[in-house]
C-alpha cells in the first residue's frame, strides 16, 4: 500500500494487519528504496512501513530549516495518521540520529530502537571533516562531493562487480534539490551534539549497528552510541562501509529480525556470524 499523508509525506506500508509496527528510517540523500531488499524478510512476522524524508524522494521539504525535531515530527506525524501507537524505529545514518531524536522527545511512541551506521561524538578532526563535506555540498551541491561520497560508502570491490548498482545509488542523491539537500548535511554535520548523552535517557530495547570500515559511523561510535541506553547491544559488520547495508543486506535483516523477535515475542536471538569487533571478538 502506497499513501501519502496530509503534510505531503509519501510512504508505503507491508506486512500483515494487526502485526507489530516497524518504521524504516532512511539516510542522507537517500529514498524509502533504501529499504527494498530488506523488506520482504521484515514483512514475513511485521506491518513494516518505510517513507521518504523531508526534501528526500518524493516528499516535499519541510516548511522551515531542517533539524532533527523536525524529522522527527514528520514521523510522529505519520505514524498519528496511520493509527500507529508505538512502533520499533530502525534508522539508518541520519535516520539513526531521527530515531534517537524520537525516542527522547516521544518515548511513549517507541517499542525498540535499531540504530544502523549512525554517528555520534566526533574527534575535532572528524568534526572539521564533516562540516567542510558540508559547505562543499552548500556551494556545489550533491555533485560536488559524490564521488568521494560513494568511495566512504561502497567497499573497492562492490564498486567494480556493481556498476550498475552504484550508478542507481549516485542518480538517488543527484536528484536531491541543492538547497535541500545542503541543509540536511548540516543536520548530519551537527545534530549529534544534542543526541550525546540524552536526557531524559533513552531506555528502550535497543540494537545498535555499523560496520567495521565506516569511517564515518565508527564501531566506537556504535559503542558509545550503546553505552548510553541501559541494556543496548552492539554488532559490527566485518569488511563493509558506511553501505553495508545495501551491499549485504541479510547482514543487517538478519540478527535485526533476531532483535525483533526476541523483543515482541521472547524469542532466544540468532547468534550471527557478523557479530564481531574489528579485533574479531564478539561485543553482545
């Protein structure tokens, strides 16, 4: 089912009726396709439901600046017009950093949290990075930082098997208008200063996961992202970039399916091969 709600926001929902909620937070640039080879595992046991972000895909942007109280309104909006009281979040980059945003202004609203490839504090070395990708994208647009981008996001030999694949990812952040989407960087820039160390404490069941070469979603941010939420988990993907997810999605379906079931319906979690540190230990 496809929709779109009174605020211009477009979605589409899967799944059995009556099942548990997922809502599938996408990242920067990116559309609800981000989410098409994950679906159909979630929708087997869920009611999944996936949209595009403010001034993203097919939904027009907000009303005024972007930050993340804006974000996450747009998905408590959504989920008020869906008739949805509580729902796991899984976000992925940006959409990690929304999911957050949500579930410390609307606990109430949130059953479990999957934060994927998400950041969180950064050295002052990685802080200057991050905002100099952002004035370059002010000044060019999406253009002007998209071949680095997609080196940070696909691993060497991803991009040489899937051309193809890759080209599709680069026409997604192509078509973000420039104004928007530069204004959204900065979101990604400087949002995570309000997420680090979040008061009230989030305290939802919560799986926290990155891979292990993101270089800009580190497996010690993930760790960190964890050690302040009560009870989080941590898995980090070997091998994989910031798109790991795209490149293997049962990586993620896979132990996040884990995590939602033993959530929802008290069933043991899977152990996952992928559950590893960068040294190979497993961190649970």
């Amino acid at each position: 089912m496809k929709g779109m709600t009174s605020g211009g926001t477009v979605y589409e929902v899967d799944g059995p009726a009556g099942a548990p909620v997922l809502v599938l937070i996408h990242g920067l640039g990116m559309t609800r396709a981000t989410w098409e080879q994950h679906v159909p595992s979630f929708a087997e046991r869920y009611r999944v439901v996936r949209y595009d972000l403010a001034g993203h895909g097919d939904t027009p942007p907000p009303g005024r600046t972007p930050d993340l109280t804006v974000f996450s309104e747009q998905c408590i909006e959504l989920m008020d017009e869906l008739g949805i009281d509580r729902a796991a979040l899984v976000g992925f980059s940006l959409g990690g950093m929304i999911n957050r945003r949500i579930a410390i202004d609307h606990a109430d609203r949130v059953a479990a949290l999957a934060i994927l490839n998400s950041p969180h504090e950064r050295g002052d070395e990685a802080q200057r990075l991050v905002e100099e990708r952002a004035q370059a994208s002010a000044a060019g647009g999406p253009a002007a930082t998209i071949d680095a981008t997609l080196e940070r996001w696909f691993t060497p030999g991803f991009r040489a098997e899937q051309p193809e694949y890759v080209a599709m990812i680069r026409s997604w952040v192509l078509a973000n208008d420039t104004d928007v989407y530069a204004q959204n960087r900065w979101v990604l820039a400087n949002g995570v200063v309000e997420l680090i160390n979040p008061q009230p404490p989030i305290a939802k069941p919560t799986l926290v996961m990155t891979c292990e070469n993101d270089s800009g979603s580190t497996p010690a941010m993930s760790h960190d992202i964890a050690a302040e939420i009560d009870g989080a988990r941590t898995i980090i993907i070997p091998h994989r970039q910031h798109l790991g997810l795209l490149e293997d999605p049962a990586a993620f379906t896979d132990p996040l399916v884990s995590f939602l079931n033993e959530t929802f319906f008290g069933a043991s979690p899977t152990p996952s091969v992928h559950q590893t540190q960068k040294n190979g230990t497993s961190h649970d």
